[in-house]
C-alpha cells in the first residue's frame, strides 16, 4: 500500500493535533549541552513522568514523517536536542537537522561548533562542519571565533580541522591580545603554530595595544625558556620573523630579550643574526645594553658584551653604558667594564667623583668595585664627600667600605668644620653613629661652633643613646653658652632625649 506523503490530509490533522501538547511535553524532558543521544544505562536516567512516557511511546509509533515534522517544528536547540534525546530512532533521524539548525540559527545560544573547539570533539566539530556552520562568524553569547577558542585552550587538532576543513582565517585577532598566532606564541605551543604559520598566518603581524610581534611576545612570556619555548622562536624565525621589528615603545626582540635576561633568546637571535641591530639605538634611543643594565639583568648585559656590544655607546641623553652600570647598581658590569677601559662615566669630572655618585647609590658592591680599581685607597677630601653621601643615604655597609679603604673620618668639612659623626648625629642615623663610633671617632669631637655630635643628636634618643652607651659628656659648652641638655630642654623634639641626659652620669656630674 503505498504511503501517504506528509501533505495529506490525515498526516496534517495528527500534526495538527500533536503541536501544542506533545510540544510542550518534549520541552519537558532532561536536556543537556551536548549535542548526543543518551546513552546512559537505565539506572543512571532519571525516571521519565507518566504523562512524558505516554506521549512518548505515542510519538515513537508516528511514521518518520510525522516526526520530521515534529522535530522541524522545534525552534530551539534545547528542545530539537531534547527531541534527539528520546531514543536512538529520534537521535538519527533528527541529529542533522539538530546540527543544521545549530549552524544557522540567529539565537545567540550554545554553539556546537564553539563547545568542540573548547573540548577538542573532533567528531562533533565535523558534524558541525558538515551541517555548514561558519567558522568566521563569532559563535556563542559571547561572540567567540572556534579558531580562537581551540588556540586558547591549546587544542591543536581542533586548529588544524578548522583551518583545513572549515577554512578558517588563521591571522583573526584575538582582541586587544593579539592574532592566535601570538596566544600560540605565549604558550610555546608548537602544534598549534605550526598549523597556523602553515595556513598564512602572518608571522609579523603586531598586538592592537602593545605593538608586539609573536617573537615579541615568546620572549616576554619567560626569563627562562624551556626546549619548547627554543623551538617556538626558531619556528617563528624559521618562518622569516622580523628581528628588527619594534613594537609600540621601540623596542625590539633583542631589547626584550635583554630586558627580561632572557639569555637562552639572546643566544638564538644572534644565531639568526640580530648582532647586526646590537648597538643600534632603539627604545628610547638606548641600545639592548642599555636595556639589560637599566633592568638590573647584569647576566644579560655581561652576555652582550662578550657577544660585542658597543660598551662607550650612549643613549639619547648621553648616557654611556658605564653611567647605567652605576645608576643601577651593577657591580658585575661596572667590573667588566672597567677592565675593558671605559670612559668612567661622561657626566661626571673624573673617577673620584663616580665614587661619591656610588656611595650615595647606597651599594657597598659598587663602592667595592670602584676602590678596588682604583687601587684600593682613596683620596681624603674624595673619601669625606663619599662618606657624607653614605650618612645620608644611611648604608652603613658602605660607609664601611668607604672606611676600610682609608676614608679618614677625623677630617673636618668645609661646613663649619663639621665631622662625619656630626652629619650622622643630626640626621638621626644611630646605626652610621655606631660605625663611626666603632671605628675610632672621637664621640666629643667639637666643630667650629664647638658643638659635639651630643648637641647636634637631642631630636634623636635612639642617637643619643648611642652617644652616650660611647661615654659622650653631655656637660660641654658650645659658643652659644648650651650644652647638649640645655638645647634638648629648649627642642621642641626633644623631651625624651632631656630626659635620658638628666639621668645619665654626665649629666649628674654637669
């Protein structure tokens, strides 16, 4: 007998009556993300209600029509999903339209195509693709691309299927971080890459905020770069990465390399030839040696010299590279650099000068390393500017530096013929005081004014303190008429100091 087709009369009537109510009950039933049927063991599925199981068992008897027509009634994923979920017969007769529907439909829902680039479902991802989804439109309530989301998740089966088979761009932007090509990149992750690079991926392309290249960023993502990551920039190099390219701040690959002390890039991009670009001025008109010693990364900085970088260069405000070694405190640089000769520093007079801008850099390494070379002794005026500058900075390890290179603290300033253990009495430095102390200062010591280390300490107990743990006399008279009691009395800091000279011995015996 042959089939009525789903236009005649009686199919219409039974769809008819089947729209609203059975509609509803298909809704009803357990739906989930994935796009399967449900193939969970009858103990594992909840118990479907009575009315749901009389529905259904009247919907499996319809002919495969009718329920075509059913299914294509469906507006929704969940409920075409839901429908596919029934059991087997209703999951393959109705999966590909679930799949068709998924792709085309303008609902901002869960995207089938999104959830197997996240999962790396490769076999759901072809269903996708066969069902026509576009893998260049952004998918889901978020509006994310499947080339973006398998990158972002390092699925790199998923990256290839999507660019092979469902032609993909492989240079789309990934917001303001970038192509995918640089997500790859960061995370050394040389499958995915390598599918990129494969399908013109454009190696050079540059982040919308940084202006980093992919080589950029691999050298960013780490000072130390495991076998995966020396892969990742040989691969990008391999594949004609510009290693003069300069981002936003231009800087390029080799300062960041020199930056960040990444040594084992350094390494490779000399081997592709970046020595070339060595001593030209890029970020901020500073060269990568520059660089290295402004970031304090001196294991870098004593690379690049070895690999020769220009070491009398200068930046744009006439900075030599010595100048850097010293502001930031580089006593490895510093060293090697004097043992090649350099010109000690173009904004200073002459080598005793650098030893006071040291001293007040408050680096004993530093200050060691300029004594050293200079012979291991100081000049006296040199020595009492160096260790002004070590009381005001309040290192004490270079003021011993300063000191055991023959520093005399006995000389007096030109300032009132002022000592150093004055300078660090009135300036509140009772751990300096205790240096100079230790090393033979006279702790009643007077200046021009007569005045001892006492007077100049009142608005500092813990000085005070020190002073007279040192046997300070606290009885001395200044020209003024004051001892140190009578200034602390009149100091409006000085209360506590007043009192700790009251009770001390020398203040009995005044």
């Amino acid at each position: 007998m042959r089939r009525k087709s789903p236009e005649s009369d009686s199919y219409r009537t039974g769809a008819q009556q089947l729209q609203a109510p059975h509609t509803v009950i298909l809704c009803s039933f357990p739906t989930t993300s994935r796009i399967a049927p449900d193939r969970r063991s009858p103990r594992q599925q909840k118990p479907m209600p009575a009315g749901c199981r009389t529905a259904a068992m009247e919907l499996v008897n319809l002919p495969t029509e009718l329920l075509m027509y059913v299914a294509e009634a469906l507006d929704r994923d969940r409920d075409i999903n839901a429908f596919c979920r029934v059991n087997r017969r209703f999951y393959h007769l109705a999966v590909a339209y679930l799949y068709r529907h998924n792709a085309t439909a303008s609902q901002a829902g869960t995207s089938a195509i999104l959830w197997a680039a996240k999962h790396e479902n490769v076999s759901t991802a072809e269903r996708a693709l066969r069902a026509g989804v576009d893998v260049n439109v952004p998918q889901g309530p978020a509006g994310v691309l499947p080339l973006v989301e398998a990158t972002r998740f390092g699925n790199a089966r998923m990256v290839r299927l999507l660019l092979e088979k469902g032609g993909a761009a492989a240079n789309v932007l990934h917001g303001k971080a970038g192509t995918v090509l640089h997500t790859a990149a960061v995370r050394w992750d040389m499958a995915t890459a390598t599918a990129l690079l494969e399908h013109g991926a454009n190696v050079d392309e540059r982040r919308l905020d940084t202006g980093e290249t992919p080589l950029h960023a691999a050298i960013n993502s780490g000072a130390i770069m495991t076998g995966g990551a020396t892969e990742m920039l040989r691969l990008l190099l391999d594949h004609g990465a510009d290693f003069a390219a300069t981002n936003f701040a231009d800087a390029t690959p080799l300062h960041c390399a020199a930056s960040c002390g990444n040594i084992t890039a350094l390494g490779i991009l000399f081997d592709y030839g970046a020595g070339a670009i060595l001593s030209s001025p890029r970020t901020h008109d500073e060269t990568p040696l520059h660089a290295a010693i402004r970031a304090r990364q001196e294991e870098a900085a004593r690379v690049l010299i070895q690999l020769g970088a220009d070491v009398e260069a200068t930046d744009a405000f006439g900075s030599t590279v010595f100048d850097h070694a010293l502001s930031y405190a580089c006593p490895s640089v510093l060293k090697m650099l004097l043992e090649k000769g350099v010109n000690v520093g173009s904004q200073d007079p002459g080598p005793n000068e650098v030893l006071v801008r040291a001293a007040w850099g408050r680096n004993a390494a530093v200050v060691k390393v300029l004594i050293d070379h200079g012979g291991g002794s100081i000049d006296v005026s040199v020595g009492a500017k160096a260790m002004s500058m070590a009381i005001v900075g309040g290192n004490a390890e270079v003021l011993q530096a300063l000191i055991d290179a023959g520093a005399d603290i006995h000389t007096q300033g030109e300032w009132k013929g002022r000592l150093v253990l004055h300078h660090a009495a009135m300036t509140g430095q009772a751990h300096v005081v205790g240096v100079l102390l230790r090393n033979g200062a006279d702790v009643n010591a007077r200046d021009g004014t007569n005045r001892t280390a006492l007077h100049w300490a009142v608005d500092w107990p813990e000085v005070v303190e020190v002073l007279l743990a040192h046997g300070a006399d606290a009885t001395i008279v200044s020209d003024d008429g004051q001892t140190p009691v009578d200034r602390a009395r009149s100091s409006s800091r000085g209360l506590q100091a007043y009192e700790m000279l009251l009770s001390s011995r020398a203040a009995v015996g005044g």
